[in-house]
C-alpha cells in the first residue's frame, strides 16, 4: 500500500510537471524566432526569465529578458521587454508613506501583455510592486500610475492617488467611462475591451481568464467508526450545495470552496428503551482550501482541507420509557482543520472520500464517500 501511495505520488508530481510546459515561440535579441516549450504556472509575479525546451525531451535553456525580446505561451499570455517608468514605493499597507508624489525610475523589464489592440494594456508585478502600463496609436509604453498614502493630517484615513484616471481619460467613450474603474486587472482589462470597442477596434486580443466559478450539488454516505458512551454516531447522509472558485495562479492548481450541507442520522432502534441522547441531524457551514495536482480540461485529481467547519447539531434526549422525548437540544460548534478529502474529477462529474480528524468525540473517526455533480450553467 505504501509502494503505491509513492508510485501515485510521483506519477502525480510528473503529471503536474508536464503540466506547467506550454507551446510557446521566443523572438529573440536578434529577431530569430525558436518554438518549443515553455514552463509557465500562471506566477503571480511577472517572469523575468523563462525556462525553456525544444521538445519534451530535450534539456532545459534559461532565457531571461538580456536574450528576450518578447514571448508568446500558446493560449496562455503575452510577453515583451521594453523599457519602462515605473514608480517605485511601498505598497504594503503597514509601509505606506505620508507622500503622494511618485517615485519613478526607468527600468528595462518583461511586461505581460493584457489586452491588445488599438490602445494596449500591459501589467509588472513583482514582490515590491504591480504596476500597469498603456500604449495608445502612438506605441509609446507609459505608465498607469496608482499610489496609496497616509494623510498627513490623519495617520489613520487613507488617500489614494488615482493619476492613471487622468490618462484613461484619453481613451474613454460613452461606453468606457473612468469615474469608478479601480486598479486591477480585471477593472482595467474591461476598460480597454470598451475603449477598443469603441475606437471601431474588431480584431482586439483579451488575456484569456482561466479561473472558473462552480456550483455543486453534494450527496454522501457517512459511517461512523466509534461509539461514545450514550452517544452513537452512525451513518447517516449529506446533502448540499458547493460553491468553488479556482485561483489565478500556479495553473489554477488551488481552489477556494465554501459549503452548506445538511446531515440526516440515521436511528437505533435497539437503544429506544434506555437512557441516551440521540444525535438527528446537523446543518453545516464550512471553507474548504484544495490542490489539484491534476488539472486537465477532463480529468482532475484534488486533496483538500476543511479549514472552518461551524456546524448546528440537534439532539433529542430520551428517557427509562420508549418514545419519550425529554429534552430537544441545539448545539453549536466552530471546528479548524475538521476534515481531510481527497477525489477524483471526470468532466462535471467528481467521487471523493472525507475523513474527520477533529477532537470532537462526537465525529471523530468519521469518515464519508460522496458524489457531486458540477452544474455547467455557471462556470
């Protein structure tokens, strides 16, 4: 069992590492073209430096930005070296000056390409900063400059230095208006789809967006393993719904899950004339982090964690006499780290296994199999 685990682990490693290798063409320093592949994960920051292969195969080659002159990963993103005014400054909230004013200094970097067209829109991030960059008719890269800072009045309230308004404003129409868009990909990006849109632009390009939103329907069969004095946790079923959104980075591998579920239990009969409490059901809130290491357009393979789990439990205690309810009782509970799972994925269809790992005497040991079936109307 052991040797398999192993063998399913590094199966599962290689699958992930072929996986982050994705057709690209690299236009190099001195205009030659070269095609292979590219390992790209979908990084928060922006690669300055690319790893690449002629085939699968083949050894790796470090490309960084002095042998770059741009990059294009097949439906995946767009990258070009140009020089740049960036500004420079804390962004951190615990960092942030008592100056609005911004620190620009001119860099050579890679920047990712979001939106193509008539006016072009362009993103760096690296661990000090994300900055946006623009390039209208003329095909000049300026800045898109944001800044927080405190106010020097009030340490407290929080100013924001909108300039990058001032600059959409020259590209704005009746349809892309710049009094509300905010700095972010996805405020921006929207922004330049209308303004493009609006210059007569058809033939415009959008960084493909890969994070997905699914809604599930759950069902399970759980089984209890242990027995605690007058409290029996036997099996019972689950029903509920999911929801789950996939991250936009490392090739949308990580997903956060927020659940509702309701727990039937079933009864024993053979305790109805002895003193006992008996657990009926239970509503359940939780949030779930998972991995998927495997991650295909089909086939998916996924662990995960129940990292809050509050539940409401309702108990009927009985007495000496068959089918005399006493006492009906709620109780409530917050539990971290609740459960573990682990499943399998075929197109909206998903089996899985759920272990309960919490200290609750009540559910410990439990363990569950289910179904969930994605509905498609909503990814």
């Amino acid at each position: 069992m052991k040797l398999l685990l192993q063998i399913f682990t590094l199966l599962l490693s290689v699958n992930t590492f072929a996986q982050s290798f994705k057709p690209a063409e690299i236009t190099l320093e001195n205009n030659s073209k070269i095609s292979g592949l590219v390992f790209y994960n979908t990084p928060y920051h922006t690669p300055q430096s690319f790893r690449f292969k002629a085939s699968e195969t083949s050894e790796e080659k470090i490309y960084n930005k002095n042998d770059i002159k741009n990059i294009s990963v097949n439906n995946y993103g767009e990258f070009l070296k140009t020089d740049v005014e960036i500004s420079r400054h804390n962004e951190a909230q615990n960092k942030i000056s008592y100056n609005g004013k911004f620190n620009l200094q001119k860099e050579n970097l890679i920047l990712e390409v979001l939106v193509k067209g008539t006016n072009t829109l362009y993103k760096f991030a690296d661990e000090k900063n994300t900055a946006f960059f623009y390039s209208a008719n003329d095909g000049v890269i300026k800045p898109l400059l944001y800044k927080e800072y405190y106010h020097p009045d009030n340490e407290s309230a929080i100013v924001k230095n909108n300039e990058f308004r001032i600059d959409l404003k020259n590209l704005a129409c009746e349809n892309a208006s710049v009094n509300y868009v905010k700095y972010s990909d996805s405020e921006l990006i929207k922004f330049f789809k209308k303004a493009n849109e609006c210059a007569g632009d058809t033939n415009q390009t959008i960084k493909k967006d890969f994070t997905k939103n699914y809604l599930k329907v759950v069902t399970t069969k759980n089984f209890g393993k242990e027995k605690y004095d007058v409290y029996d946790v036997k099996s019972s079923y689950t029903f509920g719904l999911e929801f789950e959104r996939n991250m936009p980075f490392v090739n949308n591998s990580f997903s956060i899950a927020f659940a509702t579920n309701y727990t039937t239990f079933d009864r024993d009969e053979e305790k109805t004339e002895i003193h006992y409490a008996n657990l009926t059901n239970q509503v359940e809130v939780a949030l779930i982090l998972r991995y998927y290491p495997l991650n295909t357009e089909k086939y998916k393979v996924f662990v995960g964690v129940y990292a809050f789990d509050w539940s409401m439990s309702h108990y009927v205690t009985r007495t000496f006499y068959s089918g005399n309810p006493i006492v009906k009782e709620n109780v409530s509970q917050l539990l971290t780290v609740n459960n573990i799972e682990a499943g399998f994925r075929y197109k909206d269809f998903e089996i899985f296994g759920l272990l309960n790992i919490s200290q609750n005497y009540l559910q410990r040991n439990q363990a569950s199999i289910g179904l969930k079936y994605n509905l498609p109307f909503v990814k």
